[in-house]
C-alpha cells in the first residue's frame, strides 16, 4: 500500500515540523499489545538507535509519553534534592522556564543571564562556577525564542575544568537530530529532547538519555524522588526489560508513536550523522544568507556563529509587523511562527528548518517555496531592500 498525507499548508515553525509519508503512516498503524514480542523488538530497536543519534554507548535513554517540558521534570524531580544549588544559562524564554521548573522542585536557581540574540560566555560561566558550587549546569541547546545555538561542549569542558563534580545537563528539544551533538565525548550528563522538531515524529514523545553518572546519583540521593511518573527508577527496568526483549511494565507506552519513532530513526541511522548534522548546516547558511543578503533583514542572534541550524529568527523591517507577514503567508500556504520572547515579542517571528524539509530536497523544495513566499508578502507589503543592488549576488 502506498501512503500520502493529505494536502495542507507548509509548517516550517520551530516544532512541530513537517513529517514523511512512511513516519505518518506509522502512527496510524493498527493496534497491538504493547508487551507483544513485535512491539517489544520495535522499543528495543528505537532505544538502540536513540542512542546513535546522540553518538553515545553508556547513555541510559528514557522514552516515555509526554512533551519536551516533561524532560525538564524528570531532570529536577530525579536530580535535585531541596535545597541543591543549580546554575541556569540563559539564553531565552526557556532558560526562565528551565528555572521555573528546577525550583519546583526545590532548587535553589542562579540564572547565568544573557542580553536578547547572545549566550552566555565561557569567562561568565567559568567566574560563576568559581563563585559557588553547583550540582548541575543546564543549558538550552537551541533556545526557539531567539535562535541562539549554545556550544555545549565548551560549557562541558569549562564545567569539567573547574567544578568536575558538577552534572551538565543539555537541553536539546530544539537541536536533537539537526545540530552536532556527541553527548559520550563531550561529558554530557543528560541530554533531553521531544518527538516533534528534529527527530521528524509528531509530539507526544519526551526521550530523556541519562549518563551512569547521573543515574549513580539517583540510585544513591538521599531523599525520595517527589515524582512518581517522571521517576527514573521506575523507568529504569522498563527501559532495559524492552532493551533485553523483556517487556516490563510501569505505565503503557505510546504504541503508534514508538512505532512512527522506529520508522524516522531507521532512517535517520541509515546514513552517519554527520552527514545529517552538515545538511542542516547548509541548508541553514543557504537559508541566513537569502534573509540577509536578498532580503536585508536583521536576525535575532548577533553573530552567525551562534545562530542556530534548525531555525531562523528574523526582525521585521521597519514599518511591518506580524499582521503584515503571517497572516499573508499563511493565505500562500506557509505556516511560520511569530516572536515568544518577552522583550522583542512583537518585532520578529521565527522559521524552522528541520527534518525532511532540510534532508528531502528532490521532490519537496520546501525552503524554495518559503522563499518565494517571503518575497511576494513583503512585496505586497511595500517592503524595498534599499541595499538589495549591493548585496545580491
């Protein structure tokens, strides 16, 4: 049987993103237990793969119901204790949401805060770590309200040189399957992300890959974890019972969405990830460069060396605001997503360019089309790129 989705308007916000044909018709393949000896092999296979994805052999993934937010849960209710010190670099929207869940659970949260379109530097971070100590370090990968890329192996490195004791955790919701991450050699903690943006899955998955050393510290923590679905020691003979081809069972897992899993990291792991890593950093140069030189628009982040792979946050000009470019698009079939942050809300929006709108480029051209669209919208708009003679190749 051949499968296509039906037509609709092209998604190119940061998360959810466009999925294959092969991936959607996964997620509505029929029903089956979900101890079956088939299931239990598909789980089995998606835990192995995870871990490829994040080029890691020791990392414990944990892949359970629930959206990226729920990797933050599992990081503080598993991690903190009351009262345990956490540094928070912040880089946008959800390094605050990031704090915001930590002291839930009862951590005491420095912010490492950095102005709109920067990151905090590594003599911030190195100064901080001097100033106290810390169990753990987050840091968002891709925040998706500005577009800033962290680096995190230069956090990790700075974290191993002058608190080594300290866990660096990585929050990879928006750069999981399309920025470099090598989560054994750069010492990373835990790595977290969600189904929906780079991995090519509809949401409703949370995959959560926990180092030995951060699982030692949840077997020995000396106070009971204060959740009960996001603790890993239930998970824990879950995930290695599937991982055996030894079902466990703790809470029913998402069947169809594992199975949709299956399917978009077979693929992802049918060719190194480099390649995968590099496609995504083309087609983002590609992509800047047509705002840049083309359109002569500013971006959110204030240099192309943290300028994230996935995504594009991109000022409007002068004179325009959202109601003049969304709702135009959307009329050409281009869903795009206004601002999130708090302070430029109104002044920018934000385009994603992950998955098989980056790797497919022989039957979909979905950049070409946002392309296009772009310059007709803000051309209907009355927009004129005044240096458009000199930067236009």
């Amino acid at each position: 049987m051949t499968f296509h989705q039906s037509e609709h308007s092209l998604l190119v916000i940061p998360g959810p993103i466009e999925v294959s044909d092969d991936v959607l018709f996964a997620n509505a393949s029929p029903s089956q237990s979900h101890m079956s000896k088939s299931f239990t092999q598909t789980f089995g296979e998606v835990i192995k793969m995870f871990r490829q994805v994040l080029v890691t052999e020791h990392g414990q993934p944990f892949i359970v119901a629930g959206s990226g937010t729920l990797g933050w849960d599992m990081v503080a209710s598993n991690l903190i204790e009351p009262g345990d010190e956490a540094l928070v670099l912040h880089s946008g929207y959800f390094g605050q949401s990031f704090t915001d869940c930590l002291e839930t659970y009862g951590a005491k949260v420095t912010q490492l805060k950095a102005p709109v379109g920067h990151c905090p530097s590594r003599e911030e971070l190195a100064q901080a770590l001097k100033a106290k100590k810390y169990k753990i370090v987050t840091v968002t990968h891709v925040d998706t309200s500005t577009g800033v890329l962290s680096n995190p192996r230069v956090i990790s490195e700075v974290v191993h040189e002058v608190s080594p004791d300290t866990l660096v955790v990585l929050d990879g919701v928006c750069s999981v399957g399309s920025e470099e991450i090598r989560m054994d050699e750069w010492s990373l903690d835990v790595v977290m992300c969600a189904s929906q943006k780079g991995l090519g899955v509809p949401p409703g998955l949370s995959l959560v890959c926990a180092s030995e050393r951060a699982i030692r510290l949840v077997e020995t923590r000396k106070t009971k974890i204060n959740s009960y679905f996001a603790s890993w020691l239930n998970w824990l003979p879950v995930m290695r019972g599937y991982e055996q081809g030894k079902p466990v069972y703790f809470a029913t897992p998402p069947v169809q969405l594992i199975c949709a899993l299956h399917v978009s990291l077979k693929e992802i792991t049918s060719k190194p990830i480099q390649e995968r890593w590099a496609k995504h950093q083309q087609a983002s140069i590609d992509f800047k460069q047509f705002v840049t030189d083309e359109l002569g628009l500013k971006q959110v982040p204030n240099d192309p060396s943290i300028a994230a792979n996935g995504m594009t946050a991109i000022y409007f000009p002068d004179g325009l605001s959202a109601s003049d470019i969304v709702p135009r698009l959307l009329e050409r079939g281009i869903v795009i997503a206004g601002g999130l942050h708090k302070e430029i809300k109104d002044k920018y929006f934000r385009i994603g360019h992950m998955g098989i709108s980056v790797i497919d480029t022989t039957t979909r051209h979905d950049l070409e089309k946002v392309k296009d669209a772009l310059r007709n919208v803000l051309n209907a708009a009355g927009y004129v790129n005044k240096t458009v003679g000199n930067n236009t190749k």
